[in-house]
C-alpha cells in the first residue's frame, strides 16, 4: 500500500482513480501474504448472490389488472450473474433458468433485492460478474469483483458499491447498493455408507465436484509449501553479518589487511628536543638595531 500511495502522491490523483477495487483488494491480500496471514485453503459452498437495490439499466411497461388497463412504467434490470474460475465460466444462473424452462427475470426498483441460488463449490480466486439483458438481446456488463475465498470472513462476503468494479462510479447504482456472497464450508458426510462424499448444509457434492475439490486442496498444499522452502533457501543463502573492524582497512572481504596508522613529524609539530635546540639558538640572536 505504501508504494501505491507514493505513486499516488507523485501523480497527484487519488488511489482511487488509479485503480479498480478488485486490485485495491488484491493488494490488501498481498500484503496479508507478506504480513505471514496464509489464506484458508478450504473450498466453500457459494449458496447464493443477493442484490440489494436494483440499479436502473432499462425499463418496462407493464399493464396493471385493473378495469382501466392503466399502463405502468418500472424502472429496473434483468440481472444475471456469471462465475469465472482461472479465466473459465464455471457457472451461470441462465443454466438454471435454462433447466426451468424460464428466462432471465426482470427486477424492478420496487423489489428493493433480488436473489440468484448458486451452489457452487469456489476455492481459491474468483471472478464474479453480474450483466443486463436487454429486450434487444444485448448483454451489458453492471458489475463485478474478483476475490480469494481464503480471505472471506465468517462466511458472508458483502460488497458495497465503492468495493465494486464497474458500480463505484456509476449513478445508475443507488449509493447504498451492494451486493451480500453467501458461503457454506464444504464438509465430509461423517455417515456410514455415504461414500465420504462433501457436503454442505444438505447439499451433496457430485464425483466431478469431489475430484476438483481433492485437485484445489492439492494445488494450494503445494503452492505454500513452496514458498516456504523458498524463504528457507533465502536464509541460508543470506551472508553472515560481518564484525566491525577498530583499525583502517583498504580492502574488503574476508582477506582483509588491516594497516595500522603511523604517527608522522611533519612541519611544525611538536618535538622536544629539535624545538628546544631551536629556542636556543633564537635566544643567542641578539636583537637588531635600528
């Protein structure tokens, strides 16, 4: 943070407008890293993504159920959230509606949140975005942060709209927006019979999840345990703190010769018997006369 901050000095702007939140955050993990805080290396369970206060990307007309058929217009969106793992989709709530039967809903501002199940097992970092579809078929991209499980407290991971890529500077995002992660920890099933398969809070983890479940746990032991036998190595590899020396040295390092400073008469410093034969002979100079 403080190199940022320098640069953010030496380029007179703030650090907000030099950066996007996903790196701000990105850089507070850092320096977690450098401080010895090792993130969790358990995966979760992402059970769902809620909304709160719908942001206005489009709106609707609608005709209410009444004798009049009066005509109303919402103002609103037609959200939906993607998940990028390693640069891969790995899940998108359109499946789910597509498996339903049913497109993506429209949210208006009068339902104040809107909620997506998710159910997907995460480890390690995240990508999430949330796009609008427009009644063209144009999908828009609102929002999004990148994030590591590691590092989310308590199971709930809340973004507001300044901790949101895409949203902190857009008015179409009322100022209290944000945007609740809730996460499960993913757990064996201590039952007989049940083959040892991960669950979470009722959900079973398939064979598929199971096996990138045992792969993320292995990849993240061994991603630690090498930096650790690198930190080891720059120790041993460090050069001893050398002794400070008493005497004047003209070279350097181990085969240092070490020449001792002589004492040396040069003009006019004191030496007894040359300054007292001197004195006499100045004492016998009688004076001159004028």
């Amino acid at each position: 943070m403080e190199a940022l901050d320098y640069v953010s000095e030496t380029r007179r702007t703030s650090v907000e407008k030099l950066t996007i939140p996903s790196q701000r955050r990105y850089i507070q993990y850092f320096t977690n890293v450098m401080d010895g805080v090792k993130p969790r290396s358990m995966p979760l369970l992402l059970r769902r993504v809620i909304i709160n206060s719908i942001p206005v990307f489009g709106s609707r007309t609608t005709i209410e159920d009444d004798e009049a058929g009066t005509e109303v217009t919402e103002e609103g969106c037609c959200p939906y959230v993607q998940i990028f793992k390693g640069g891969k989709l790995v899940f998108t709530t359109t499946w789910r509606d597509a498996q339903e039967g049913s497109g993506v809903r429209w949210a208006s501002t009068s339902d104040g949140s809107v909620s997506f199940n998710v159910d997907c097992m995460l480890q390690g970092d995240v990508l999430i975005r949330c796009r609008h579809l427009t009644d063209s078929g144009q999908r828009i991209s609102m929002f999004r942060a990148a994030f590591h499980t590691g590092y989310i407290p308590m199971g709930i991971l809340r973004l507001t709209k300044a901790q949101l890529d895409g949203a902190c500077q857009d008015p179409r995002f009322d100022k209290d927006f944000f945007v609740d992660l809730i996460f499960a920890p993913v757990q064996d099933n201590p039952e007989a019979g049940a083959e040892n398969e991960p669950k979470s809070e009722g959900v079973t983890i398939s064979q598929e999840d199971r096996e990138a479940y045992d792969v993320m746990l292995s990849k993240d032991e061994k991603f630690w345990d090498e930096i650790a036998t690198r930190k080891q190595r720059l120790r041993q590899a460090a050069p001893a703190p050398k002794k400070p020396t008493s005497t004047f040295s003209i070279v350097s390092g181990d085969e240092d010769i070490h020449v001792e400073m002589e004492t040396l008469h040069r003009k006019g410093s004191w030496d007894d018997a040359k300054d007292q034969d001197l004195l006499a002979e100045l004492a016998n100079v009688a004076p001159s006369q004028p």
